[in-house]
C-alpha cells in the first residue's frame, strides 16, 4: 500500500448522510429548473465548473461545502443555511452544557461602597 488514505466518508457516508446530500441536491436542481437556468449558466454564476454543478445536483459527498452554498446563493435561498446548526436550536446541546454547569453560585466578594 503506498501510505495514502482514502476518505471512506467521501466513498461510503454514512446512510442518513449520502441520503440528505442527494436530497438537497435533487433541492437545488429543482430551484435551477425553476429558474429556466443552465448548469452552464449556474456554473458561471459562482464560478466554478459544470461538473461541480452536476456533483452537487447528484449530492456527491466530495463536492465541497462552498459549492452547495454559492448554488444556495445563487438562488437567493442562502439564507437557509444560517438555520444549520444554530445553538439556539440545538437541545441535546444545551442540556449537555447546562449540566456541565456548576450547581450553585458563590456570592461576590466585592464591597459596594456606595452609600
């Protein structure tokens, strides 16, 4: 073997991950067609290759992340991507930091010297 890895998440993901990728690519593909535009026209758009287009429509694994936002971009949908991962939306998050929490506070030992 000549030492290099090969990245299994990018030849075999995980079920549930390979599935949501080629559903949001069947997504975009449906918000191009719906916008009468090319896979070339999208291509120049965010400048990149046809063959990154038709990778991220495919839901490929290896199309990098800046592909799938600039498409997103592109069809004035990016903002959709601010709701991936928000802490805020996150409760087994919250829980896990809210238990990490020390169970009670001590009090300030600062003097206030205003009278």
């Amino acid at each position: 073997m000549s030492g290099l890895k090969i990245n299994l998440l990018l030849t075999t993901p995980p079920y549930p991950v390979e599935q949501t990728l080629k559903r949001l690519g069947a997504n975009l593909r449906t918000a191009r067609l719906r916008r009468s535009l090319s896979i070339a026209e999208v291509a120049e758009k965010i400048g990149a290759g046809v063959r990154a287009v038709l990778s991220a429509e495919k839901g490929k694994p290896s199309t990098g992340i800046a592909v799938y936002a600039a498409l997103l971009w592109v069809f004035d949908l990016l903002n959709q991507l601010d709701e991936v991962a928000d802490p805020t939306k996150d409760p087994e998050g919250k829980a896990l930091a809210l238990a990490r929490e020390p169970s009670r506070a001590r009090k300030s030992c600062i003097n206030d010297n205003d009278f």
